[in-house]
C-alpha cells in the first residue's frame, strides 16, 4: 500500500448560517484501502463529503490529491480527479435502459457530418457490456434502471465510476435497503475495488459492517474530528463511545410481555391481490408488535394498506372494538392510527415547514378555537414533546426541519403522532439511516410509549432491531404471514428461515 495518502482533507472548517458544522476536521484516504467514516447524524459527516464532491465550499481548509492541492467549485471539479459518490439516495433514469444510465451524457455517435447527431446504439450496448464485464457482471445492458433490484442499481453506480476512471468512491449507506445476501455480494465488488487501488470511503450506521471491510476507521463527533484508528484496535463498544461520547449498553436485551389486554388493532385476513394475501394480526395496549421479511415480501404496502394510503380488496380493520372503514389516510387518523413512513423525507416530512409545524401538522384543529389559531398554546405542545423525546435541533422549533439530522426527523414525526392522540402507531424501518446514539434513544421512545398504553406495529428488515424491542414478532413471505414468535423464544435462526418461506 502506499505510504503517501491518495487523498488528504486538512483543516477543515465549515458553518452554515453562523452554526459551525465542521470545526478544524482532516480525514485521509489511500488507494487499496476501505475507511469508514463514522459519527452520529449531525456529526459533519455529510458536509465533509459534500464538501470533497464540491457541492458545498469549504470556509477554510486544504484538499489535496496525491500531494497537489486541488480546489473543487462543483461536482466536475471532483470528476476530473478521479472521486465518485453513490449516494443512499441514488440517482438514475429509471426508465432508460442500463446502458443508457452507464453511457448518460456520453452517448457515441455514428459520426460524420450527419452521424455526429445520431446515437450508435449498437456501439453504446457494446460499451456497456465491456463495462459490466470489468466486474465480472451479468446485468443485461437492455434492462431499464427501474427493473433492477437495489444492489444491481448500486453495482451500476460503482460501473460507472470505474468507466470514469474512478480512483475514489464514497459509498453513503450502501446497505441500508439491501438483504443479507446483498450485502455479501456488493463486499465482494468492495473487495475487488480494493484490488484496483481504489480508495473506497464508506459510510453506514450498521456497526457490525465496519469490521467486515474497513482498514481504518475515522469518527466524527459534533462537527470534529475525534480519531483515526486502525481497525485491529478498536471493538464494537471503543467505536460506539468514540462516536457517542459515552458508553452505549446493549439495549433490551430482555424484553418482557405486557399484560394481556383487549386488541387495540385487529385486522382480519387483509388481502390485496398480488400483493399479500389473508393477513390477520392484533397489538393490544402496551404491546410492540415487529413484523420482519426479506425485502418485496409485502410488509411496507401492508401497512400503508392499514393506514388507507393503499387500496385492500378483502378483510376488516378494527380499532379498540369498532370496525373503522379506512379508505384512505385521514380516515385512519380518525380512527387513531399513526403512520411513520419508511421514506420520511419523501412522506414524512414538510421540508420547507418548521418543526413546529411539522410536529402540530396532524392536530391543528385542536389547536383552534372559535375559528382562531392559537399559538402560545401551540408553541407550549411542541417544547412538551421536544422535551420529552429529546429533540436536538440548533435555533429552537422555528428552523425548518430539513435541518434537523434523520434522528430528530424521526422524532419529530413520532411526536406529530403523539400530539395527535394516536391509539395506534405504525413505523416502517424507524431507524433506518438513524446513527447509533439516536437509535438507543427512539428505541427507548417506544418502549416508554408502549408502558403508557399505545400500541405499537413496527416494521424491520434488521433482524438485530426486531429482536430488541418487539414483544411478538411476526415474518412475512411473498405477502403471507409464515410464523409467529414470542421475543423470549425466538432467535434469528428461526425469522431468517420463517421470512424465507420455511416452516417448520
């Protein structure tokens, strides 16, 4: 490996609207080398790589490649010195096909005076093919972006910064939609990566990942930089309290059943054609219910079916005794259900709102009287919930939440919910893209909700996750339930084998 770094940040420093975001960090990379960049949400991380892509400018600092000192105004800058980024957001045409995607904005042309408007297809198939061929690929160049599943899309991401010359690629959570066997396969083009003198940069939440692939570790706290350490010396509980500040327990490792008591919720053999079929379930008060499947197995058009953002063809859903005709999501909060997408910046959230907007949007009407708003009140629920969940945010409940990291995001939805007097609450992948320290305290969240009475239906493709906080899980396969287990019994030999159709 050589000794001198393919990449070196040094100094950096960046403040948005006065808050410093990125106070003095340097980070280095070096060819043939994974580096896990670690820290919670809000820790600087994003802003360091946006900063490496050109998207923001840094305020002081030096970047360097190979010992030259290089400036980055925009994206292309970053390009034209070899640094790629997959974002967990990916981006793609999903209607063109994967040669298109591969050859987008360099298209070859026939050529000539009259060819040189006119794209070769053939050529750009061949291209494509060779390209997926470095890799060892069998992706057929014909098939459209939106056809593939979520790795494939990611491996075509990953083509198409090797065809750019790639030298370094950030990787921001990679995993995070992926099933075990995913993830294992996109390790193996990691692996290969390393073999090219690539520098991967590598950013996940999911700990147990930085011991499979990373050399090195970086971790960031509070807009700082804490540590750079190789992997040999650190373990699980070193980067958790490097990354936290403080030591992180295991969380519920016992999990104990509520009392028995009426359902809260009941759905009764839940069908959408094609979809998932004969569904039936109940959470009664006091109870976490986890359902868990492999990625398609139906559980997130499930819940939205609950919720009334999806149409069902067969079966009932009651609420506390009384059947509740949902047809659609205000129907369902009539009825006391709330709902926390798995896509929260898409549906969970009003970016360009406040928090506290965002945390009344779902109970303005209490909020009224005599057809005026009031506010003193309004502003007294939201600093209840602020301070009950735990809400981090930098300028109070007036900044807009697109600000606020992915965990104080979550709990502001949680809060929207609460504040609304739901009876029953539904998440999709709560801690999805959530860093480990606000993963502990959502988790705490809904234990203490769950102690106050609210039933809680929770969906989960971590194994790990489900097994910590439901009190009865259920698995899912091609849209039937496959098993039923009590937490205290259950282990993860038994969801895997249930969530991939077997029974016993």
């Amino acid at each position: 490996m050589n000794s001198l770094p393919l990449l070196e940040m040094k100094q950096i420093h960046k403040s948005f609207f006065g808050v410093k975001v990125l106070d003095d960090v340097s980070l280095t990379a070096r060819a043939g080398e994974v580096l896990e960049l670690l820290g919670e949400n809000g820790a600087g991380k994003s802003t360091l790589i946006k900063i490496l892509n050109g998207d923001y400018q840094m305020d002081s600092g030096e970047i360097s490649i190979e010992g030259e000192r290089v400036i980055f105004r925009e994206p292309y800058d970053a390009e034209a010195k070899g640094i790629h980024m997959i974002y967990q957001e990916q981006h793609y045409v999903p209607e063109l096909s994967v040669a298109e995607n591969l050859m987008l904005g360099n298209l070859p042309t026939r050529g000539g005076l009259i060819g040189r408007w006119t794209v070769d297809w053939n050529r750009m198939r061949a291209l494509a093919a060779e390209r997926l061929q470095v890799l060892n690929l069998k992706i057929d160049p014909d098939s459209k972006m939106k056809d593939l599943t979520v790795v494939e899309r990611q491996i075509v991401e990953i083509v198409k910064a090797l065809s750019a010359e790639a030298r370094i690629i950030v990787m921001d959570e990679p995993t995070a939609a992926l099933t075990p066997p995913e993830v294992e396969r996109l390790f193996q083009i990691i692996e290969d990566l390393k073999q090219r003198n690539v520098a991967v940069i590598y950013i996940s939440h999911r700990l147990d990942e930085v011991f499979r692939i990373a050399q090195r570790v970086t971790v960031l706290r509070d807009g700082r930089h804490v540590a750079t350490r190789p992997i040999e010396e650190l373990t699980l509980a070193s980067v958790v309290e490097l990354m936290v500040g403080r030591a992180v327990e295991s969380h519920h490792s016992e999990t104990t059943m509520p009392d028995a008591s009426a359902p809260v919720l009941e759905v009764n053999r839940l069908t959408r054609y094609g979809v998932f079929e004969d569904v039936s379930l109940t959470v009664r008060a006091g109870e976490i219910v986890g359902i868990f499947g492999l990625m398609g197995s139906g559980q997130i058009p499930l819940t939205q079916s609950i919720f009334g953002a999806e149409p069902v063809d067969e079966g009932t859903i009651t609420v506390n005794g009384q059947a509740a005709a949902i047809r659609s999501p205000q129907d369902a909060q009539r009825a006391g259900i709330g709902f926390v997408p798995i896509d929260r910046k898409v549906n969970g959230i009003v970016k360009g709102q406040s928090v506290r907007n965002n945390i009344t949007l779902s109970n303005w009407r209490e909020l009224a009287q005599a057809g005026f708003f009031r506010q003193k009140r309004e502003k007294e629920h939201v600093q209840r919930w602020v301070e009950a969940l735990a809400i981090r945010m930098a300028g109070g409940s007036e900044v807009p939440i697109r600000f606020l990291s992915g965990g104080n995001q979550q709990k502001a939805i949680l809060a929207r919910w609460l504040e609304a007097d739901a009876k029953v609450l539904i998440l999709n992948e709560p801690t999805w893209g959530v860093d480990v320290g606000a993963r502990a305290d959502i988790y705490d969240q809904l234990e203490k909700l769950a102690q106050q009475g609210l039933a809680v239906l929770v969906v989960s493709s971590d194994i790990q996750e489900i097994l910590a906080i439901s009190h009865r899980i259920l698995t899912l396969y091609r849209g039937r339930l496959t098993g039923e287990f009590v937490r205290a019994s259950a282990t993860q030999e038994q969801l895997l084998a249930a969530a991939a159709g077997k029974t016993a």
